[in-house]
C-alpha cells in the first residue's frame, strides 16, 4: 500500500508533463508563426498579405536597403537564385524595411541594379519583427503556410562588419532552400547575418 500510495502522485504528474507536451508539438508557436493579418506593401501602397506571397512551394522574402554596401553587393546572387527559385515555385521578393526611403529612392536603386523581381516595403517592420530579421541582406524563406525553412544570411562573404572576403565560400541561402526543395522538410535553421541595422522612425 506505502508503494502504491508513492507512485500514483509520480502517474498524475506525468499525465499532466505528457499532456503538455503534447498541447505544445501541437500549436507549433516556435515553428509555425502565425501569418493571419501580416502583409506587406508593394510600391504604389496596396497591402499584399503575406499569405497571397507565396508560389507552389513557398517563398523568399530578402530585406534590402538602397544604401547597405553589403546588401548591394549581395543583389548578383540574389537575382541568380530568384530566377532558379521562381522556376520551381518559389517566388524571391526584395522588401525595403527603412522608413527613411522614398518609393522614388527605391524605384531608382532597383533601376541602377537591375532588379527585376517584385519590390515590397515593410516599413513598420511587422513582419521581420514576426520572423525576427533584423539587417540587410537577411533572406526569409518560409511555406505557403509560413513556417520557416531559414532565415540569416546570403553566403559568408562577410563575417563580420569590416571583414570580408573577396568571394563566398558558403551560399547559406541556395543551400536552405534547394535542401528544403529538395527534401520537403522545413527545418528553420537560422544563421546570423551581417549587415546593415533596420532604420525606423
């Protein structure tokens, strides 16, 4: 009887550790943020909720700024997988995350680096602060149903602001998402970026 009466309190609680745990894999809040009511917005001012981003497969979101060097350097690749992405259903878009620029500033950059594919702005910062981004160039790639698939930086050109190499010898975007195109699998990872700080007002 005194070893029934010790074990039954240890059955309780873990009944309520497994339920919990349960409850918890189940709302994913870590790993599937919550898109409902997000939305970005394109050029001339409409919202474009970031459910309506997504292509077949999902979509690339990459924070650019008219006046980060390190972004600008960043445009030839990023330009090279948009094309490779778009082509399997996986849209890139370059959204603009300062409150400082004009749509004209911005209009005349994507001009001057012949960026051709569609431009967003993100100037209250809502959705990188949903999927914690936080310089230019930082890409975010997620499903249709916005769970993440990565987010950090382009490739390893810059290890830290002043320090750079003269080419990349890791291409941590490419190598997410064609894993993820690849596999199926959504993993989240998360690699740091180097760049320039959001500005807002």
């Amino acid at each position: 009887m005194r070893d029934r009466a010790v074990i039954a309190p240890w059955r309780g609680l873990l009944a309520v550790w497994l339920g919990l745990l349960i409850l918890g894999g189940a709302t994913g809040c870590k790993s599937t943020p919550k898109t409902s009511g997000l939305s970005l917005k394109d050029l001339s001012g409409k919202a474009v909720p970031i459910s309506q981003l997504a292509g077949s497969r999902g979509c690339v979101l990459v924070y650019v700024a008219v006046d980060c060097p390190i972004a600008n350097r960043a445009v030839p690749e990023l330009l090279s997988l948009a094309c490779e992405f778009k082509a399997v259903g996986m849209p890139v878009y370059f959204v603009h995350a300062s409150a400082f620029e004009s749509v004209a500033e911005i209009r005349q950059h994507s001009k001057e680096y012949g960026i051709d594919v569609p431009v967003l702005r993100d100037v209250g910062q809502g959705v990188a602060r949903q999927y914690e981004a936080h310089v230019t160039p930082e890409a975010v790639a997620l499903t249709g149903e916005g769970r993440l698939i990565y987010r950090g930086r382009i490739n390893d050109q810059h290890s830290a602001l002043g320090q750079d190499r003269p080419q990349p010898t890791q291409h941590d975007l490419a190598d997410a998402v064609r894993d993820y195109l690849t596999g199926g699998i959504a993993t989240g990872r998360v690699v740091p970026a180097v760049g320039c700080t959001f500005r807002s007002l």
